[in-house]
C-alpha cells in the first residue's frame, strides 16, 4: 500500500520516490549546472544540449517505470477482485492435427 503524496510504502518496506519527484529533482539539478555555467561564463550551446538530453532520458526512464509499476498495480488489483492468488494454469489442449497428409 502507498501512502498518499508522500511517495513510499506504508508497509515500512523500502522508499520509493514519485515519478514526480524523480524528474523534478533531475530538472531542478539541470536547472542548477546552467545556472553556475552561466555564472562561471561556460554555459554554451553545447551544455545546453546535454543538459536537455539528460532532462529528456530521465523523464522517458521515468515515465516508462511509471506505466510498468502502474500496470503491475492494476493487474495486482484485478487479480485480487478475482479472488485469485495467482493466474489460473492454461488449460491443457490437444495439439491440432494437420489436415495435410504425408505421402509415403
């Protein structure tokens, strides 16, 4: 179980910061090198560039583990409506036969 806002399970089981949070310290962190760049007059297209393209990967990694873990939580949920512990096995089936016959 999460607890609301704050990001981390109210479980006592390790900490998980929001996806939120996550690229807002990565923004906030971007925000600061081109600022003491420009302070320091080496803020150039270039760090402008990188900085932008580590703002980007971050939010694409932290969007992708929000749909997984929001996805492993939905599924959690719908098995647990269920009344599953766990998917039901597949249901054992015959192969199909081939309607091509061997000549021989």
């Amino acid at each position: 179980m999460w607890s609301e806002g704050a990001g981390e399970r109210v479980d006592g089981s390790e900490p998980v910061i929001g996806a939120q949070e996550r690229l807002a310290d990565v923004v906030a962190a971007a925000v600061e090198v081109a600022a003491e760049s420009g302070e320091s007059g080496t803020y150039t297209a270039e760090v402008a560039r990188t900085l932008t393209a580590v703002v980007g990967k971050v939010g694409a990694r932290v969007a992708v583990e929000a749909e997984t873990r929001g996805f492993r939580s939905g599924w959690g949920e719908a098995i647990a409506l269920v009344g599953w512990s766990s998917p039901p096995p597949p249901s054992p089936r015959r192969p199909r036969r081939s309607s091509h016959r061997r000549s021989g």
